[in-house]
C-alpha cells in the first residue's frame, strides 16, 4: 500500500509536534510504501534538518507554510473573474456562518458553500499554475467586504473595518497557500491509495484536494483538536477578526469530518471534543500514541526482592517526589511547591526533583518565579554548623548530573507528581507506568483515562489535596509496589508502539477496503484487465463513496524515491 502521509511543522523535521510518533509508525509499517508532504512552520525548523529516514519513505516532498515567494502568475480577465467569484463565495460563507463555539453541521447550506468554493478556488489554482498574487490582490480584500456588508451577515461580521479586513485577509492567505501546490498530479497524490494527515487544520488540506481531484481516502489523526485551539486563540484580536477567523476553522473542520473516511482521537478528551464540533460519531476510531517501552524495561522490570530492599532503604533514606516536563505555567509547578511546603511538615526528610526545560521565552519567567518562590519556602539546609546547606527542591535537565535518561530520573524517584492545570494527552505519566512507578496526578485532560485506577487523581489548583495524596503513598510501600505494577501492566497493554502500528495497520486496510478501485489493474505483461475489478466499484453509492475519476495508465509506474522541496 502506498500512502501519503501529511503532517504540519512535525515529520520529518527534527523536533517537529508529533514527529516522534509518525516516525514510529512509519518504521512499523514496514510492509507499505510511504509519501511524506510536509509543512513547516519555519527557517529554524528548516535548517535544523530532518529525523534519519526509513528505506520505507519512498519520497519527501515539503513546503513552507511561514514564507510564500510570487509564482509570476499573472491572471487574465476570465481568471479574475472566477477567482472573484469562488473567493467571495467563500468570504459570503465565513459571514453566515453559526456563531462562533457553535459547530458547523456538514451539509448545512454555508458548508456546502465553503466546500464548493474551496474546490473551485483548487481548480483555479490548478488550472492557471497558482494563487498567490491573487490573494494577496486589493481584489480578495474588496471580495471580503462585500461580503462583511451583505445584508444578512452576522454582525460581528459587519462591524469589520479596514484593518480587521486586512488582518483576515492575510489570514486567508496563509491558510491557502497549499492550493497553490504542485501536488496534486497524478503522479503525485493521485498516485497513493491512502491519505493519511497526522493532524487537522491546514495539514488536511492536500489530503481534501486529493480526495476531491482523485478520489483517494482520508484518514485524519488529532490528538489535539485544532479547532478548539482556535477558538482559544488571538485573545486580543477584535470581535470582527476573531469571529471571521473561528467561522473560517469551523467550516474547514466541518469539511475534513465530513470528507474523512476514519478520524482518529489519540484519547476520549480528544474525542469528546471532535463529537463537539460536529464529527460522525460512526467514523471516530480512539488510537492512543503509542510510546517505546524499551529504554524503561530495566527499570520497569526490577525483581520484586530488589523492591523490597528498595522499600527498606527508604526508611532509612529521604523520599523523593519527581516531576518531569517543560517549564510552563499551565504546569503549575507553583502550586506544586506550595503542596511539597506541606509535604515536609509531614515528611521532614522529603526531596523535589524537577527536571525539564523551560518552553520558550515564558517559560524562562516562569522557571525563575519557581526558583525565587522554592528559595523563599525552602531556606537551605545544612546538616551542621560548618557545612554548606542545600535546598531540597532542585531544578534540572535531562542529560545533566544524576540525570542522563528520564529513566534514571523516574528510578531515583518515590512518585512520581504530576501537577498541570491543562494537559493533553500525559506522555510523561505513560513513562512514569512503564518504569512501575507509583504516580499523583491532577484531573486535567485525558489524565484519568490514562491513569485507570493505576494512580492516585487529585483536583487541579489544590496543593492541600496534592500534599495529602503524596504522603499516603509515602508512608505506604507496599501501597506503592502494588500501584507501581499495575501502572506498568496497563502502559504496556494499552500505550506501546506495537500496539498503536496494528491499530492504524488494521484502519489503512479497512479504509482501503471500503475504496473503490480508482486504477486500472495491469497484469505481468503491463496490459490492463478489464475483468479484475467487480462491477460494483464503479457504481456510485453509499457503500463506495466518491465517483471514481480514471487515470492514465502512464501514471500507475511506481516513481523512483525522490526528495523534492517546494519553495
């Protein structure tokens, strides 16, 4: 099977969101052919390079989505013309959109209206070899106010003045860029049987034009759910701005779960927010990422005496509470620190590791505050007159001293703490259960769904409760052992790669099952057989989607692996 994998500032850059889990994917399924179609979110990314790619990808094709250089296409008058038309139809849909938070139904009559612009501004773009300079035109601009000024527009849609049109137009124009793309030939993302997108948003996009152009299927995976970070977005934008833009993500999102053969939520939290902005509940299919268990084996798979022995040395020895992530406020390490202030008034000899890095600028803040607030609570300790104290929080970073995997850090640890305000899907807490270690977390995101009853789950913002859940484990050994190993046996039944590559195996062959037949099936000698498909895949009807669209015969050669970049 040949698939078109579509991914958005992740695989295959170094470091991208979600480019670990691709790449697990793609090097389990070994068996099948991939095509990678990239976005990046920029120079950095770009330069920092690539993951090592598998012989299995078969062809790397990327574009950047922060930069987009003049094409020198230059429109003539009928191409104006329909540019006009299909983008002011689109800008007539943002305008009578729901209210933003209300999800868009498919088929409603301002869905269909997005869905047959987008299409004819795609075909435009294909036919006269791109749209950038027209939606950067005074023409895309004017388009978007006529259509703010209809009648029947929403308000908030009205009251846009200039620089709000200007803000939204630009927008648009970033968003769709990728129809300007060269892939969408037959020899391109005609030619793979499956589109698979690793998230939704703008990544989807080649995979709706592929469907639309082709035929081919469309699979999306959100283990965050785009829209619902939209809506999140642009605070401090105007209502005008932020109404248009919101109408805009709800009716792309409306066209990708109507488009989607399968949408795949990483979790139940994921999927309780798909089914709120309108998903078919019959497509949805929970695929949780699947993580590597090999680096904890050692110290997931202690020998129970070593655990006791273990057990018997932290009575004589001070606890450990670790916490592991990036520094950012939603983690709220502040009430952490305010919870481990009671911890020690119950357990004196209690130490708090915490290890990550700050994320970004904000983090650097943030990671200062919890320095400044750790030594404000915790003056350092000496053990004597004549020594140098120390204080029993510490700040540190994988690969530093006494920190060289986040195994090593989970094996000196007691519990492991988990203490954000929001979370999506608990990574860290996953490898927390693979090295059997007992765990305190906040009911946040898809936290319990995780945790089972492996875990003790406390309210968010609650550093009492927190303190009062980490000194029963404490205290309690055998309580820990017993957690610690039920964690393991629920993060490798539900949460390992293996699991996770059989999943989507078992999806890519059912969605491709369910496709009709959209390439002439060539026998030994190269000559087509007429007979090979059944009849049935070429009647038009619920149980075979869209009509198929013939290919060329030329076009069914497989290409030599190639890496190409769009610029």
């Amino acid at each position: 099977m040949r698939i078109g994998l579509l991914t958005e500032g992740g695989y295959p850059y170094v470091g991208g969101e979600g480019g670990v889990w691709c790449d697990r994917l793609v090097r389990g399924l070994d068996r099948h052919e991939f095509d990678v179609y990239a976005f990046s979110t920029g120079q950095a990314q770009e330069d920092a390079g690539w993951l090592p790619l598998p012989p299995q990808v078969a062809r790397v094709r990327t574009a950047p989505l922060w930069a987009a250089e003049e094409d020198g296409v230059v429109h003539g008058r009928r191409a104006r013309r329909r540019f006009t038309e299909h983008y002011g139809e689109l800008a007539a849909a943002l305008c009578h959109a729901a209210e933003p938070g209300t999800a868009e139904k498919p088929g409603t009559a301002e869905a269909d209206r997005f869905t047959n612009a987008l299409h004819g501004l795609a075909e435009l773009a294909r036919d006269e070899g791109g749209l950038v300079a027209a939606l950067r035109s005074e023409q895309a601009v004017r388009a978007l106010e006529r259509a703010c000024r209809a009648p029947r527009a929403r308000r908030t849609a009205r009251e846009a003045r200039v620089p709000d049109l200007l803000t939204v137009a630009d927008h648009l124009e970033r968003a769709l860029r990728p129809l300007s793309l060269d892939w969408y030939e037959a020899d391109g993302l005609g030619a793979v049987d499956l589109c698979h997108a690793a998230s939704g948003g703008i990544a989807v996009l080649p995979g709706l034009l592929a469907r639309h152009f082709f035929g081919v299927p469309l699979l999306v995976t959100e283990y965050g759910v785009r829209l619902r970070t939209h809506y999140l977005t642009r605070p401090d934008a105007s209502p005008a701005v932020r109404s248009l833009l919101a109408a805009f993500h709800g009716l792309l999102t409306a066209e990708t779960y109507r488009a989607a053969s399968y949408l795949v939520p990483g979790n139940a939290h994921a999927r309780r927010w798909q089914e709120r902005c309108g998903a078919d509940r019959a497509k949805l299919r929970t695929i949780h990422p699947g993580l590597d268990a090999t680096p904890f084996t050692r110290v997931g798979e202690d020998r129970p005496e070593g655990r006791e022995k273990g057990a018997e040395r932290e009575h004589a020895g001070p606890h450990t509470l670790v916490w592991i992530g990036r520094v950012e406020p939603a983690k709220d390490l502040v009430s952490l620190l305010h919870a481990f202030a009671e911890v020690r008034a119950a357990e004196p000899g209690t130490r708090l590791r915490i290890v990550g890095r700050p994320s970004g600028p904000e983090g650097e803040a943030y990671l200062g505050h919890c320095r400044a607030l750790a030594a404000q609570l915790f003056p350092d300790e000496a053990d004597g007159p004549h020594a140098v104290g120390r204080n029993p929080v510490t700040f540190e970073e994988l690969g530093g001293p006494g920190a060289e995997t986040t195994a090593d850090v989970h094996a000196g640890g007691t519990v492991t703490v988990l203490s954000s305000v929001v979370e999506g899907f608990p990574v860290g807490l996953i490898e927390a259960m693979f090295c059997g270690r007992a765990t305190v977390s906040t009911d946040v995101g898809a936290v319990v769904e995780v945790i089972g009853g492996t875990g003790l789950v406390v309210p968010p913002r609650n550093p009492r409760a927190l303190a009062e859940a980490c000194v029963s484990l404490l205290r309690d050994p055998e309580r820990r052992a017993r957690l610690g190993a039920a964690a393991r046996a629920r993060a490798l039944e539900l949460f390992s790669v293996e699991q996770k590559v059989a999943a989507f195996h078992a999806l890519y062959l059912e969605t491709v099952a369910r496709t009709p037949v959209r390439r002439p099936v060539l026998d030994g000698a190269g000559d087509p057989q007429p007979f090979a498909a059944p009849a049935e895949a070429h009647v038009p009807g619920h149980w075979t989607g869209p009509t198929p669209r013939a290919v060329p015969t030329w076009a069914v050669e497989t290409p030599e692996p190639v890496t190409e970049t769009v610029r």
